[in-house]
C-alpha cells in the first residue's frame, strides 16, 4: 500500500468519508505533477482518494468548495441535457464535509466513473476532434456560471508579467551554480518581451469567465468501448479565467510530437493536422456563442501556454524545486527547455499557425 505524504494510514482516511476498508486494495492513479491521487478499491466500488497539496494549494478548502459549485452547475446541466459529458463529484465524508483533514493533511473522496481510462498522447484528428469537443463543451457549459462565484484558489496563476516577476525574484536568489545551468534559459525569455508586452494589451480587452485552466489531454477520461471522452476531470485550477488559456493549454499537450518531459528536442515537432482539427473542433463547440476578441486571442493562447509553463518550470528549478514533482535534478530545467522549444517552434511557423487558427476570412470576418 502506498504511503500518504505523511505516512497516515490510508484506511483510516476511507473511514473518515464511511468506508470500512480492511482488505482494500489501493494503487496510485495518473501523472500528476502536483498531488497524491489513489485509486481505491473497496468490496462493491472504486473511489478515487486525493491528498491536496498544501505547499500548492494553501488555501484547500478553496479547492474543494470550488469543486462542489462547479458540479452542482454541471449536474444540473447534464439533468437538463445541456451538457452531453458526465459531471465528477467529491464524497461527503462522515460529518458532511467535501473533505477530510488528519494531522494536517487534507483529504477528499472523488466518485470513480468505471469502464473509462486517461490518455497520455493524442492518437489522431478524429481524436483531437472529441477532445477539443469536450473541452469547449465543458466551458460552454459555464458560460452562464458566474465566475466571481468561485475563489481565486492560485491568484495570478496564468498571468504571464507575474510569472515573469517570479522568475526575475527567482533569478534574484538563486544559486550561482543553478543560474550557470539556466543561464541561456533565462536569457532566451528575456528576448521574449515583444511578445509579453502583446499580452498585457490583449488582456486588458478580454472577459473573464470560468476556466478550467489545467486542459491538458489526460484531464479527459475516455470511454474504454467507445474510445469517446465521458468527462472533463482535475478540477483543482477551476477559476476565472481567458479562454484562450484553456485552449493554449489543449493545443500544448496535443500539438508536439514528445512528451514535456522528454529531453529529445530534436525530435519535436508540431503536428499542425491536430492543431486544425483541434481548432475547428474548439470554435463549433461554442455554437457561435465565441466573442470576436476570444475568437482572435485562441491565436495567442497557442504560444502563450507552452511560454507560460516554460517560465513556471524554469522559476521552479531555479527555486530548488519546492512546486512541482521532480524525479532527478534538472528535470525541472529540461522540462522548461522542452516547453520553451515548442514555444519557439510555433513562433518559427507563425504564418502557417495564424493560417490555422485564425484563417484569413474568419479574421476578416472579426476585424
Ligand atoms: C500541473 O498536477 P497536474 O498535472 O494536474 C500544474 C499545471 C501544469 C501541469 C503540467 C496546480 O498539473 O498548471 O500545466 O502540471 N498544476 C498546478 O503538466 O500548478
Ligand atoms: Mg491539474
């Protein structure tokens, strides 16, 4: 049985949410970069059992009321046939909470939907189709979810100038030894400042709404017989929110040809069939409901989020690795470079991306 982060007995936090759980088998679940996720088989079902982060998430309450409100929304859509996907929620424990908290620790209990597994690459167009589907659907579906409703549970999590303000914070006080490492990193996004400054006037004109903010390919269960996405899970980042986030973040995980944590950058490359398909896909999914600025910011998301978690990963690495999980030294520093490449890949093919994603009658359509 795996240990918690604490070594608490994982029985004895099942029997906080009214599970008795002598002989059941507990087996981690999924890649998360950020959590302790278990997939718990009792007698007569599966629960999936998380310990939140603390360090990343220091206000988990934030997270798990979040989470409640979002289900409720989508529940209620689902009940109405507005919202073809399946909602996930949390399991009240024994005193009627979303969670539970054991020696400091915060646990909460997910509904486990069977018959389904996650996907850690795209296979094809048709594929990007159904996911990029889900995941508008998902949005669409909260269109009309007011999102000062939720908290800020990560404030300015996908705010390009903070970010970059922690990476100059982190540059500030690192070693000498891990900015030698970075140095060229670090120097690559300082040449970058065109592009931020870009963002800081698109923002500006841009609504906010909810967003899922964590849209990555493997936050979509798929169906094992249909081999068709059933629900949108991870609803940790769920907050106000650009859309053109959400389908960065999509594009970042589908579009390159190797994992993030692959070193192998000469093996990367963009795989524009998927970003099409995953486009046309995004916008349909909307059913015209897109305003014409989000329409146009879908362009700049593309190369914002894999510019965005390169900065995230390198700040990590020069911080001595205290966010995300790392397995070896510079895995942090390689999983930055790989991101900053992808990003520098896309501005190579500028033409042929706006050609994809913004196709010259929609942008003379939106001028
Ligand atoms: C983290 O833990 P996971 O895989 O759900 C991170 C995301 C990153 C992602 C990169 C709260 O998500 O922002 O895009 O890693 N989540 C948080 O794989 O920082
Ligand atoms: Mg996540």
């Amino acid at each position: 049985m795996p240990p918690s982060q604490k070594n608490i007995s994982l029985p004895l936090v099942l029997s906080k949410f009214g599970y008795t759980a002598e002989k059941c088998q507990i087996t981690p679940l999924g890649y998360g970069l950020i959590n302790n996720t278990y997939l718990v088989q009792l007698d007569n079902k599966r629960v999936v059992l998380q310990c939140l982060n603390q360090n990343v998430f220091n206000q988990p309450q934030q997270v798990t009321d979040n989470a409640d409100l979002i289900s409720e929304h989508l529940k209620a859509k689902y009940l109405a046939q507005e919202y073809a996907l399946q909602p996930i929620w949390q399991h009240q424990s024994t005193v009627h909470k979303n969670h539970v908290e054991i020696s400091g620790e915060y646990w909460r209990c997910l509904h486990y939907i069977e018959n389904c597994r996650t996907l850690e690459a795209i296979q094809n167009t048709a594929q990007a189709h159904d996911v990029a589907n889900s995941f508008a659907q998902f949005t669409a579906a909260l269109a009309d979810f007011d999102c000062h409703r939720l908290a800020d549970i990560i404030p300015d999590f996908h705010n390009l100038s903070a970010r970059l303000l922690q990476l100059e914070n982190a540059v500030n006080e690192s070693s000498s030894k891990l900015i030698a490492q970075a140095q060229s990193t670090i120097n690559y996004i300082a040449e970058q400042h065109f592009f931020c400054q870009e963002i800081s006037i698109l923002i500006k004109q841009l609504p906010l709404r909810v967003t899922h903010n964590d849209t990555k390919i493997n936050n979509l269960l798929f169906h094992n017989k249909t081999n068709k996405p059933i629900a949108v899970i991870d609803l940790d980042t769920c907050m106000s929110g650009y859309l053109m986030h959400d389908f960065g973040d999509m594009v970042r995980s589908c579009c390159s040809s190797i994992s993030e944590d692959s070193a192998e950058l000469s093996d990367m490359s963009i795989n524009f069939d998927i970003l099409a398909a995953l486009t046309n896909a995004y916008v349909a999914g909307f059913n015209g409901s897109l305003s014409e600025i989000e329409r146009k910011s879908l362009l700049f998301g593309v190369k914002l989020m894999p510019l965005m978690l390169g900065i995230r990963f390198l700040t990590d690495f020069l911080n001595g690795d205290k966010y995300f999980k790392t397995s070896y030294a510079t895995h942090n520093l390689v999983r930055a470079k790989n991101q900053l490449h992808m990003y520098k890949l896309l501005c190579q093919q500028d033409s042929l991306l706006t050609e994809i994603v913004l196709p010259t009658p929609v942008l003379n359509a939106i001028a």
